[in-house]
C-alpha cells in the first residue's frame, strides 16, 4: 500500500519539475500588457541608470509599470522598454524606447519567434552593393552607408505561411549626421512556424525614406 501512494507522489513531482523546465526553455510571449509609459519627471532617472538592471526595474516600479513590462526589460538586458506593441500573427512588432541613447531613442523588434527577438538594428548582412543602383549612387557619394533606426513599411504573407517584415533604411554619405541621399528597402523573413530566416536587401531608392 505504501509503495502504491508513494508512486503517485514521484510522477506528480517528475511532472512539476518538467513544467518548470519548459517554462524556463519558452518564456512567455511579449504581448501589450507589457507596454508602458515613462513618466516625464523619471526620464532623467531611467536614462542615468545605464544598463544596470536593478536600477532600471526599481524607477519602473516607481513609475507603475506592469509585471510584463517589467519583465520585458529585464529580457533585453539594456536600458530600454517596450513603447508599442503590434500583434501582427506569429511574430510581432515591438517598438522600443532607449531614453539614455545620444542619437536615435528608438529601434524596431521582431518578438516572439525564434529567437525571441529579432533587432532591426542588425544590418550588417544587408549587403547594399548588390543592387544595380549602388554603382550610380557610390560614384556620387563616396562614403555612401545605411543607417538606422529602420521605418516600418509593412507585413506580407510568404508562400509557405510566413511573415515578411519591410523596414527602409536611410542612405547616408558619410557619418551618422551627414546627407541623406536616398533609402534601402529591406526583408525580414520568418517561416511559419516563427523561425528567423535572415535579412535581406530587397531595393535600393533615391527617395529619403519617411
């Protein structure tokens, strides 16, 4: 009888730590409970915490943010938090705020697929020389580069049920401050299931994005 009640008890106990363990493999999906609002008069606070984390999560608790939000910036790891959200299907559109940046307080992410997020501020695989444009616009503009923050354009459907996210970059001669001399239209391509497929020029333009 004993050995009868005892078995029981250890599947129950080997079921619990399982949940644990898939809990802690998929945390939960970003959504717009995690959406929050900085408080004017804690701008400076939040900015001036750096990446240190403790700080970051004790001006938001000040500021009221929700457990999600909260939870959010904890997952990012850097002085930011989650400004709009956008359910747009299997993976989303998260707008973030960086209050302590010095140039652009803003980038887009791609959240809830694999990996969970996906920043629009990593470009460097965007190869902008391939389009047939680039040998014109290089031959007037020698430090000719792309820029973020990146300009959402839109979704697609692709033909296998995934997600196409559009974003267009700035064309820039030279250093972050200098001319604006058109744009770079790009791809962000998930499959069905929610899985990162790379980034990928899609068009060069001689029109400044907006």
């Amino acid at each position: 009888m004993r050995l009868r009640s005892v078995l029981p008890m250890a599947a129950m106990a080997l079921l619990i730590m399982l949940a644990g363990t898939e809990a802690l493999a998929q945390p939960d999906k970003v959504g717009p409970q995690a959406v929050w609002k900085l408080p004017r008069d804690l701008y400076g606070h939040f900015a001036a915490c750096g990446d240190r984390l403790d700080c970051l999560l004790g001006v938001m608790k000040q500021g009221k943010a929700s457990p999600e939000a909260m939870a959010f910036t904890r997952r990012m790891k850097d002085n930011c938090y989650l400004e709009e959200f956008k359910k747009m299907g299997t993976v989303d559109l998260a707008h973030v705020f960086f209050p302590g940046r010095a140039n652009t307080n803003w980038a887009y992410f791609l959240v809830n697929g694999s990996p969970w997020q996906v920043s629009t501020e990593d470009i460097d695989k965007i190869d902008i020389t391939k389009d047939p444009l680039y040998v014109s616009l290089s031959k007037r503009y020698k430090q000719i580069g792309c820029w973020p923050p990146a300009i959402f354009k839109g979704m697609q459907s692709l033909p296998d049920g995934g997600q196409r996210f559009v974003f267009a970059y700035t064309l820039i001669d030279g250093p972050h401050a200098g001319k604006r001399v058109g744009s770079a239209v790009a791809a962000f391509d998930f499959n069905r299931a929610g899985t990162f497929l790379g980034a990928k020029l899609v068009r060069l333009t001689e029109e400044i994005p907006q």
